[in-house]
C-alpha cells in the first residue's frame, strides 16, 4: 500500500505562501465613520452685580451662540428667552436647560430683542421720575474669563449681568435729555460648582422665586410655575419640603402665587426646599412685585415699582406690562413678612411690617384679586403685602454686636431708594436715618465675600429691611462684594 507524506506547514508561513500566489490579497486599512457628537445637558441660570441705581433690567434673548476653541459655533437656544435681572442681584435663578455639544467653548455672543432698564429717580424740583431713560444695544457683550469645558451628563453655567457705576449713571441720567443713552449690557458666563446640597446663590440655591402654579402633577409630588419675569419652571417636592401658607402639597391648586426656595439638582431638575403660598384664592388673581417709592398719609394708597408681575389684570407675557409705579389701594390688605426667615423672633428689636411702618426703599410681593382695571380715580385694591428680601450696597461704616448678631452699619448713597424717596412730601413716615441701614448678621448667613467685612469695606447685604421707629434695620441672608457707589 501506497502511503502519502504531508509535511505541516506554519500558519503564518502558509498564509503568506497563498498571499505570494495571489490566492486572496491583504485587507486594506479600515477607515473609521463619523463619530456620535455626545450632547450634555447645560442648566443656565441668571444672576447680576450691580449698586442701587437701576431698579430693573428686562433683556430678551433671541440667539445665544457658543464658540468652541477650533472656532466651531453652536446656537444654544431654540427659542426667545426673557428675564429681569435686577431683583437677582446676587441671587440666581434658572433661565433654560439646554442640550450643548460637548467640547471645551472659549467666546460666546448674544442678540437681544425688545429690552430695557429703569430707573426711579427725584429731579430738580424734588419730584419723582421713573422708568426706562435708555435704549439696549441689540448686542450685548459677553465674556468668559476663562474656557470652559462642557463635559458629563449635566453641569451648570452662569449668565452674570455686570452694571458697572459709570454704566448705571449714564442708564438713569444721561437718558433723561432729548438724546438717550444707549446702553450696551456686559455679562459674564463662568462655569458654577453646584454641590450636592446647595446652601446658597454660588452653589446651585435659587431663593426666592416667585410666580403662579400653571399646572399640578400629582402623582410625581411636582408643578409647573410660570414666574413673574416671565420664565417657566418644573419644580419637585419631597418629604423634606417645607410648606408655607398651605398644609401641603395636596393643598397646591393651578393659579396659586408661590413664594419658593429651590436647589438645583445634579440632573437639572428643581427641587423646592420652601413653598410659600401668601393668598390662597386663585380666583383673578395677580401679583406685583417690587419696591414700594411711595406711601401716601393722606389716604391708604401706596405706589409700587412693577419690577415683575403675573396674573389677570397682565395677560400674555410681554415686557410692555412691567415697568413705572402703580397706584394701588391697601385699605383692607392683610401685611405679611416672608416666612424665609427663621431667626426673625431672635433679632433684638422688633421686627414688624404694617401699614402704619412700611417706608418707600422696602421690597414688597402684592397680590389682587380685582377682575379688571377701575376706572380713574379709583385704584386696584390689593389683598395682600408681604416683605420680600432686597439686596443693598453699601460702605460699613461701623461694626458692633447685639445679642446673638454682629452688626454692620452700612451708608447707603444718595441715589439708593431709601435715600433718594424719604424726602418726599405726603409721606406717613419719615425715617430719621434715610441713608443708613444696620445689618444684623448671625451664623446662618451665608458669607460669599472675599472683601473683608471691616469698616470702610464696600459691599451687598441680601435680606428683609424693616422701618424700626425710623432706623432701617436689615436681617442679613447673605453678604457679597460690593460695587463702587
């Protein structure tokens, strides 16, 4: 028998053998598709810096563009957005959470819609003019100080509107001729460092958001808010939420006013620490807020400097409805103080807020149930005033103590509310130190600045202001650096 001999070959040495004898040819490099651009979900939130000469800032945005550090551009809103900026003035709220490619972004730019700012002001003879003096630039400027790289799942930025001194001057005084002055708002966009529990306005605590309830999901413990500057919120509750006003949240119905503290959560989302509920009848319902410039001792009028405003009597959301004082009846108004504060019942003077002590300066939330505009000379007669926190700026002038409290004598400038309104005639009260506050500072004050908090420092104090016998007396939340006066 015949046998065969095989002789076994290396593979390596075989599949060359068949490579040499054009059995097959060697694959070509593999060249890999587009990759997937991996998106993160980018809160934006609103704050500003500035001293006490504006009273409000409305900008509209109509385009945010991003652009990366190869020069790649990226427009970031899908629609208009519109807030006041003023009533932030170290404090934040959020704007838009927004879909933004991921890459390290080095410029950004901005155009603006139907805009303004104003101001209250006394003129030569001692009267009052308020509202807009100026005209925005559809261009604002915008600055990063430093590239920011958007990566993760979810991160937060900062839109700062930074009104410098000279800027505001012109805003309030140079408009005021036949010529007016344009004004190019400048903000700041920096990256925020949200913490897993924020406590305040530099790490995720938005306070004082204020606005109607539009709808109510039960089911999921949550609400949607249309707030008073005219942005629009989902806000979640938990157990560990703190109802006010109400008994809780089975008690939220669609056209209630909240008052909330909220804190940003590592997925965007809003979660209310506070939920405050000052008038519990939706029927017709609107609400005003901002500075009272004038209380009347002749009859029980007031007049309040619509910074923001929600409700019945301002359908639609336009910027048209706020700005300039409004006259209105507080005869028959329940006062209130905001429940934020939980030290009031420490502080070492009394702290009230009433008809017979509320000053032009302090920040006030109004609520009416009136279906229409009365007709002249009658006024909307509101249901309820509460005290709101206000930021001031100011130079310490004096430090001391009082009980529990550190205390801060702040000078105020002439341009300031307080200052500029408490020489107004047909006032019920006239303080005795218009252009001084003490500022009462306990261990639950969140202290944000860097500047030494020293006489002769310049600086913010975010808090209730209270008209104590005719000295102005602030229960501080917050203390930040100050702009020049």
């Amino acid at each position: 028998m015949a046998y065969s001999k095989y002789r076994l070959v290396p593979v390596g040495l075989a599949t060359s053998l068949l490579i040499g004898c054009g059995g097959m040819s060697a694959p070509g490099p593999v060249t890999p598709g587009p990759q997937p651009v991996e998106h993160t979900d980018v809160t934006f939130l609103l704050s500003s810096t500035a001293n006490d000469q504006l009273v409000q800032a409305n900008l509209t945005f109509t385009s945010f563009t991003l652009t990366d550090k190869v020069g790649n551009t990226v427009e970031v809103l899908a629609a208009p957005e519109s807030a006041e900026f003023t009533h932030l003035n170290g404090n934040v709220e959020s704007l838009v959470t927004l879909k933004v490619p991921q890459g390290v972004y080095t410029a950004a730019s901005a155009t603006l819609g139907p805009s303004n700012f104003s101001c209250v002001i006394r003129d030569s003879s001692g009267g009052l003019m308020t509202g807009s003096f100026s005209v925005v630039a559809a261009a604002p400027t915008v600055s990063l100080p430093q590239p920011i790289a958007i990566t993760g799942v979810h991160m937060a930025m900062l839109l700062n509107l930074e009104v410098s001194p000279g800027q505001a001057h012109s805003i309030c005084y140079s408009g005021t001729g036949s010529q007016p002055y344009t004004v190019t708002p400048a903000l700041e966009l920096t990256r925020v460092a949200a913490a897993v529990q924020p406590t305040n306005s530099e790490n995720g605590k938005e306070s004082n958001l204020e606005g109607l309830i539009t709808a109510i999901a039960a089911n999921a413990g949550s609400f949607n808010v249309a707030a008073a500057d005219r942005l629009a919120w989902s806000v979640a509750t938990n157990g560990s939420t703190v109802f006010q006003g109400v008994g809780g949240f089975s008690e939220l119905v669609a056209g209630l006013p909240v008052d909330m503290d909220v804190t940003l959560q590592a997925d965007g989302s809003l979660l209310a620490t506070r939920v405050a509920v000052t008038d519990t009848s939706a029927t017709d319902l609107t609400i005003w807020h901002g500075p009272l410039v004038f209380v009347s001792n002749a009859v029980a009028e007031l007049l309040v400097f619509n910074t923001e405003t929600r409700g019945q009597l301002f359908p639609g959301n336009s910027v048209d409805y706020e700005g300039g004082p409004w006259g209105l009846d507080f005869g028959s108004a329940a006062f209130r103080i905001s429940a934020q504060f939980s030290n009031l019942q420490s502080l070492p003077f009394s702290a009230s807020f009433n008809a017979t002590n509320m000053v032009a300066g302090q920040n006030v939330y109004v609520t009416t149930h009136v279906p229409k505009f009365p007709n002249s000379p009658n006024l909307v007669a509101v249901t309820t005033v509460t005290l709101v926190p206000q930021t001031i700026n100011g130079t310490v002038t004096a430090v001391s103590s009082a009980g529990g409290f550190t205390t801060y004598t702040v000078a105020l400038a002439a341009y300031d509310l307080f200052s500029a309104l408490a020489q107004q005639p047909g006032q019920t009260t006239i303080l005795n130190s218009p252009n001084s506050v003490v500022v009462y500072v306990d261990g639950s004050t969140q202290m944000l600045n860097s500047m030494p908090l020293a006489e002769g420092s310049v600086l913010r104090f975010n808090g209730l202001v209270f008209n104590d016998n005719g000295t102005l007396r602030m229960d501080c939340a917050q203390v930040m650096d100050g702009v020049t006066p």
